[in-house]
RNA sequence: UGCCUGAUGGUGUAAUGGUAGCACAGGUGACUUUGACUCACCUAGUCAUGGUUCGAAUCCAUGUCGGGCAGCCA
C-alpha cells in the first residue's frame, strides 16, 4: 500500500563490524558465524539486547549465520527454565528482522566426526530453527572437550593438580607478584592420564583434583597461570544428564565450542580482554585442522536509571519490589516486551548507542526517544481519562448522542478515521482543568474555552463542588458550530484536550510506570533498595472510549496526550466470554514528551 | 606497586595525517483539533604537556584520570 517506503537503515559501522567487512573482503572465511552465548542462569536484559544485534547484526549484514548457544558448562548454577525463557527472548527480539541468521541445530545432534587434510575433525553446523531443532548448547560437547583435554594432557599441556581451592589460590601469588609451579605440575604423561580418566570415572570427591592447563605461573596476565580446565562437580547436569562428573571451564569450553561450531568471530565484552590470550592458547595447541575462531571484545551497555546485575534483579525479585521477572518495570527483555516496548524499537536503541571500547553510560532519553519514535509511527490514537473529571455540557439533552470522526493514526499517509460520540456528560483529566491556571495554562478554567479533541469548543460556565469545597463538576456549553465540518470549525483556540463520554465508556486498570529507580547509577550504590522509585508504579481506574473493548494485545495505543499503552499480556482477559466482559489491564509504555514545564 | 584497556560538546558516537560531523538532551521559533509529531535555527567538544609534520582528534613520548584482571562463575 505504502507508496514510499521508509529508506534503509544506514548500516551500522564500528570497530568490530570494520574488522569483519575486512576479512570478508579479503575472503578469509566461506561465510561469516558469529553466536550469542548466554549461559542459562538467569534471564535475559536489555544488556544481552546490545549483544545480541551486535552478534546478529553482523551476520545479517554478510548473509551468515549466528548461532544460539547455551553456555552450560556449571551445572549447578542452570536450569532449563532459563533455556525456555532465553530462547523466547532471543527469537521475540530479532523475529521479523534476523530470523534467516539464526542457526539451531538438529534436535540431540552432537558434532560430528569428519576428516580435514587427512585430520580428525569434529564439527556441528547450523540449520534453520523448525519443530526439529534446538538451540546448541556446550554441553553436547562434554564427549569432545573431554578427549581435546586428553590430547593437552599427552601433549605435556595439562596436568592434573591436587592442590584445594584455597592452595590454588595461594600458589596463583597476586597482579604484582609472580605465582610458583603447583608441586604436582611435573606429573607423567601416563599418571596425568589415569588421574584424569578416574576423575572422569568419579573416583575422586568434589574439589579433590583439577585439570590444569600448563602455561606460566610467573605470567603478569592472571589468567595464564596455569588456570583450571576441568573441575569435579557430583552433580547432574539440566541438560546433559547424569552421565559426567567433571565439567569444563569456560576459559576452556567456550573457545573449544566456537571452533565445532565454525564460528569465525567470537564476540564478548571488555572483562574478557585478559582471556583472549588464553582462548587463543588452547585452540593453538590442540593442533586443530580448521580456521580457528578469534575473539573480540566490546564494551557492555550501561543505561542509566537500570540495574543489570543478576544478583541484584533476583533481589528485587525475591524481595518482592517488583511483581517478577516480567514486571513491565524490569529491564529484562520480558519485562521490557510485557510493558509494550516493540522489539523494533529495542534494536533501533542498541544499535544506535554504537560499539566501542569506552565504559559509556547512557542517557534514559535515548532509550526513551527510540520507544516514542517506533510507537509513534505504530500506535493507534484513542481517548482515555486517567483521572477522571466529570463535566456537563448543558446545552446537550440527557440522551442526545453527537456523532464525531476520530482520526487513528495521523502518522498513516491514508489515516483511517472511527467514530466516537459525544454526550451530555463526559469525563475530562483532572489535570485539565485549574479553577486558579498557573501562568500560560492552555487548558480549561472559569470562563474559559478550549476544544474537545475531534469534538468541538466549550466554554467553561460555573463549577459544582461538594460540602468540602472539592470540585465535583464543571458545566460548559458546547459550541456545536465549531465541530469539523461545521461553520465555525475554524475557530481557534489555544488548548484542545481529550475526553470520554461518560455514558459510553469503559472502565480500565491502567498501571503508570516510572524509573524504577531515583538515581541514574544504582548500580554504584551502597544499597541499592534503598533508591528504589516508591512512585515507580501508580494503578488507576481509567475511562476508555468504547471502541477499546476490543483491544488486541498485540496492538500499541496512544492515549492522546498523554502516552503509548498496551494490554497487559498476563492480567488482561481479551476476547472472553465472561459475563462481565473482557477485563482490560492497561500499561503505560511511555509517556508522551512533555515540554511544557512543570 | 604488575598486566590489559580506554579518554572527542551535558550524554552517546563519527572522522583511520587534510573543513571536527551525526544522534539524544537543552534553547528559540514555525506549524498544530495531541503543550505530541514534524520543520528551521541556536547552544556546546578533541584529557594535559611536549615532539614529528606544510598540516595532528588521528602518529610518537611522558603524564593525568577512568575501567578490567588474583572463582574449582560465566
């Protein structure tokens, strides 16, 4: 229908995005991979989001692939709860944008076995998401980390140590002091090789012994002294079952798992920088026959206002200041879709912020200005009150109904219009009427006139109010000459506010969201309860125009003047047949932008 | 006092030896049956000091300030 559809997007450029336009230039690798690996111990936030279009992005960009991998390799932190929700997330933020990149595998596939240049090989390659497949997980790999270790081992490049925890410790020294060989690091090929085969087996408890990489324990990067490859952990794993009692590391598993995949670049975040030469080392001792996966950092998102710590999240959770995971004030991605944000508008924000190495924090604003201009384009315009104020417009008999036309969407080329009746009593916003205006009120006082949006102008006669002194009612008399259409439509006046026929409406919980937090740092506190928003969430029972009753929950609303709105996907009962009728719950994605100064 | 990494308007980000640009925020005005949107204009920046060069945000040196690293977490 669009005559003229909206330009392309510019694509995006950065540091990272410039290194693979190189290698693709230059031809370096058959098709471009990248993978997104959360590890399932939790749910996933808007942080993940910048990571996500970042790994997705660049494989869209090159017609390649980005896998969905579950970075399972500590089984006692994970659960498929996590997996599930992911997974959900995952697909809800890149569908109808990166869908073609997303590479599943096939349903309990394991890689496998091949020949390169006369070399054993192992790798598992992508296929489309269908019924059939799944997401990859670093567990599927236990079989060939396991037999990579054995090969480090005879190699002389892994050792088994006996050392506790805290002598692991101790020996590993500090950043200004070198550490010293752990006294079981010169061990035999053939000893090394039984001690490990019996870890594999269970012989040992938990913690007894490690697998250990043999690199420099003087080395200035801490992570190359002699770091962990292999911990012992009697536990049953969510997805790989009871079958192991060892399980890798992810300094070891996760560069391992990049290489059976085919990943060609392995993006993370800047606290990953002191691992890369450790990454590096494991893949280039094993001899490996194929290209070899690099990794490269950026800096992670820091939105001002939000908390991202999983720790801290889970606080709020079980502390019970939000109502869950997907408390529409949660910055995880299914509190971020339950409030109504669009996916859209989510990418358009990370990608804006752009890939760096500086530790940045950004502005609320610019999240709040990609929301506003995904909704503003999206959302159908109606009328609600949230806090209503009747008014009574004299001059219209009890039952007279006038018809008026109200436009949908006046961002739509073709804007298709409703019609919405106007009565002899209404609700207007409370906030819509000063019976004493601060300087430059547009809106409606004694004696004053203003225009009942798609209606016409009123004039304010005399105001009702109760033993209290509490305004009650206000009764004007409407100019049905200045209605669209009509002589005197012309007429201008300064404020034009929105309102609900009293007696053709329905009631609504609407909840109103603020920042969950009052600092832009939460994160720095020494508390972070302790600056939770008590205001952070108001509920009211509003007045919607009739036309609302059928609401879908896929649908965006403006509320004109006052914001963009969404059915509550949990608390909403839509479409039932329940005697009452549907039961509307209402949440504030965003407010409007208010310039007129408070 | 080790190693790694970074520093461009208020915020975020471009410019890869050749005119410091864009977005958000802020301000002014136009338009407006949303104090929204849109449009126009304005405000405002290269951490410091040296050096190389015809020319430096960019290269070099030193310094300052920030972030990360001592899990059998990822």
């Amino acid at each position: 229908m669009s005559a003229e559809p909206t330009a392309p997007a510019p694509a995006p450029s950065d540091f990272i995005r410039d290194i693979v336009v190189g290698h693709v230039a230059e031809q370096r690798y058959a098709k471009i991979v990248t993978r997104f690996p959360p590890e399932p111990n939790g749910y996933l936030h808007i942080g993940h989001a910048k990571s996500i279009c970042l790994n997705f992005g660049i494989a869209r960009e090159h017609q390649g692939q980005c896998n969905l991998r579950f970075d399972d390799t500590n089984p006692v932190k994970e659960d498929v709860e996590y997996v599930d929700s992911i997974t959900r997330d995952v697909r809800w933020l890149i569908a109808g944008w990166a869908d073609q990149c997303l590479g599943f595998k096939p349903k309990g596939a394991h890689p496998g076995r091949t020949t390169v240049n006369g070399q054993p090989d192992y790798y598992l390659g992508p296929v489309a998401p269908d019924a059939n497949s799944e997401a990859f997980f670093a567990s599927d790999y236990f079989d060939q980390l396991y037999e990579y270790a054995v090969e480090l081992i005879k190699r002389g490049k892994a050792y088994v140590c006996d050392l506790s925890a805290e002598d692991t410790e101790k020996y590993r020294g500090s950043p200004d002091a070198p550490g010293k060989d752990s006294p079981f690091r010169h061990r035999s090929v053939a000893e090394n090789l039984d001690l490990f085969t019996r870890m594999k087996a269970g012989e040992f408890p938990d913690g007894a012994r490690s697998l250990r990489s043999k690199i420099d324990m003087a080395s200035p990067n801490m992570w190359l002294r002699d770091p962990l490859l292999y911990r012992i952990r009697h536990v049953a794993h969510h997805h790989a079952g009871d079958k192991w009692c060892i399980y890798p590391l992810y300094d070891y598993a996760h560069c391992l798992s990049d290489y059976l995949e085919g990943i060609t670049h392995s993006i993370c975040t800047l606290e990953f920088v002191d691992h890369r030469p450790l990454y590096d080392w494991v893949l280039e001792n094993l001899g490996l026959p194929r290209a070899l996966p690099h990794q490269y950092e950026f800096a992670k998102l820091n939105l001002a206002y939000t908390l991202v710590s999983k720790r801290k999240l889970l606080t709020l959770v079980t502390e019970k200041v939000v109502s869950g995971w997907d408390d529409p004030r949660m910055p995880t991605l299914s509190g971020l879709r339950r409030r109504g944000i669009p996916a859209s508008a989510l990418r358009t924000f990370v990608t804006g912020v752009g890939v760096t190495k500086f530790d940045s924090l950004t502005e609320a604003a610019v999240f709040e200005n990609a929301v506003r201009g995904e909704l503003n384009t999206a959302a159908q315009r109606r009328l609600a009150v949230l806090k209503p104020l009747k008014l009574v417009l004299t001059n219209l008999a009890a039952g007279e109904t006038v018809e008026c036309t109200a436009t949908n969407n006046p961002q739509d080329e073709n804007p298709t219009t409703r019609p919405i009746a106007l009565t002899r009593e209404v609700f207007i916003e409370t906030d819509d009427f000063a019976e004493v205006p601060p300087p430059k009120y547009f809106r409606l006082k004694p004696g004053g006139e203003v225009r009942l949006k798609y209606a016409c102008i009123i004039k304010c006669d005399e105001l009702v109010k109760d033993a209290a002194g509490a305004i009650t009612e206000i009764r004007c008399t409407a100019q049905l000459d200045t209605r669209h259409g009509q002589p005197n439509a012309d007429k201008k006046v300064k404020g034009t506010i929105h309102w609900v026929s009293a007696t053709n409406c329905l009631d609504a919980e609407v909840r109103l969201y603020d920042r969950l937090f009052t600092v832009a740092e939460p994160a720095a506190e020494e508390d972070f309860l302790k600056v939770v928003n008590p205001k952070s969430l108001e509920v009211v029972t509003a007045k919607l125009e009739a036309s609302l009753a059928t609401a879908k929950l896929d649908d965006r609303y403006q509320f004109e003047r006052l914001g963009y709105f969404a059915l509550d996907p949990k608390d909403s009962n839509v479409g039932s047949p329940l005697a009452g009728g549907p039961r509307l719950v209402f949440n504030r994605t965003i407010s409007l932008k208010d310039t007129w100064a408070k």
